[in-house]
C-alpha cells in the first residue's frame, strides 16, 4: 500500500459513520471509486472493491454490489474470499440458491487448496444447503467439519452452530451431527 492509499483510505473509514450517519452515500461511494483509481496492488483493489460491495449492499444495490464482487473475483481467482462472497450475495441478496451453491462449491476447492477458511466456508455451504433441502451437502459437510484439523497459522472462524437447530435429525446421519454438537459446545 502507498502512504497516500493508506492514509486516504484511513481517512475515509474514520469519516464512513458520519457520513453514514447524514446519509451521504454518494459521497462515500466517490471516495471509494477514487481510492479504486489510485490503487496500486491487487491487494488494494480486492479491498476497494469489497468494500464497495458491502456499500452496495447497504444502500440496496443488489446489481452493482455483485458486479463489485465479480470483479474481486476476477481480480483475484486464487482468494477464498470473492467466491465466498458471491455464494453469500446470491444467497441473501439474489435469492439465487443455484448460483449460490455453484460459487460455495468453488469456494470450497479454494479453501483446501489455501488451507484457510475451510470452516467458514463448510458453514456457508451448510446454510446454502438447508435452504435447498440439500441434506446430503449438510451432512457431507458436517462430516468435514468434525474431520478438518485447523493447519498452524490457518486463518478461519471458530465452529458455528446458528444453523444447527435447522437440521432435520432425521435427515443427516445422527452420529455425524452429535459429533458436531460436541464441537461447538451443544
């Protein structure tokens, strides 16, 4: 990162809650897409336009805030993060369950490829697979989970279990789902 990008950009995240706050949303979409143009790395961009994602998405911009994703992901094919973002922007935002599962699906092949949020993206794939009554993905996916041993250094997020109480018992191998439960403390 440049001193200008860093410090622009430090600048525009102290200032993001007031201009929230006034509903200055333009504004803070402008500073985005010029901190976009003096980007330097990819790095600097996948973070512009993430950010520029998650401001979509606020403000109700399904279509622009996929676009911004789409491009994180074609900045950056190699990053768990874009594929796991377009999975949860169809998902939540699309309401395109297909296209949701395609992207986690890849998200997937990612994440163990990087070793790096693996559980994160087993939890989405989990969620996704709920809303499409895709008990075998749910329960192929728990067996995972209880299986995956976090590498040394691996980035990812503790076990979750918002989505275990949505589990049919009499859907996914019991046993698997137990030993879940004792994962994450249930």
């Amino acid at each position: 990162m440049t001193n200008t990008f860093d410090q622009k950009l430090r600048d525009l995240y102290r200032r993001r809650s007031v201009l929230y706050e006034e509903a200055r949303f333009t504004d803070f979409e402008n500073d985005l897409l010029n901190l976009l143009e003096i980007s330097e790395s990819a790095e600097d961009r996948f973070g512009v336009l993430s950010s520029l994602a998650d401001h979509y998405h606020f403000i109700e911009d399904d279509s622009r805030a996929r676009d911004a994703i789409q491009q994180c992901v074609a900045l950056c094919p190699e990053r768990v993060e874009g594929w796991l973002g377009l999975a949860e922007h169809f998902h939540y935002y699309e309401l395109d369950l297909d296209e949701a599962a395609r992207n986690i699906e890849i998200a997937l092949q990612k994440a163990r490829t990087e070793k790096c949020q693996v559980r994160q993206v087993l939890g989405v794939r989990i969620r996704i697979a709920l809303a499409r009554e895709m008990y075998e993905v749910v329960n192929d996916s728990l067996e995972l989970l209880v299986a995956y041993q976090l590498p040394r250094g691996s980035i990812d997020v503790a076990f979750e279990h918002d989505f275990v109480p949505m589990i049919p018992i009499d859907k996914v191998d019991g046993i698997v789902l137990q030993q879940y439960k004792s994962l994450v403390g249930l």
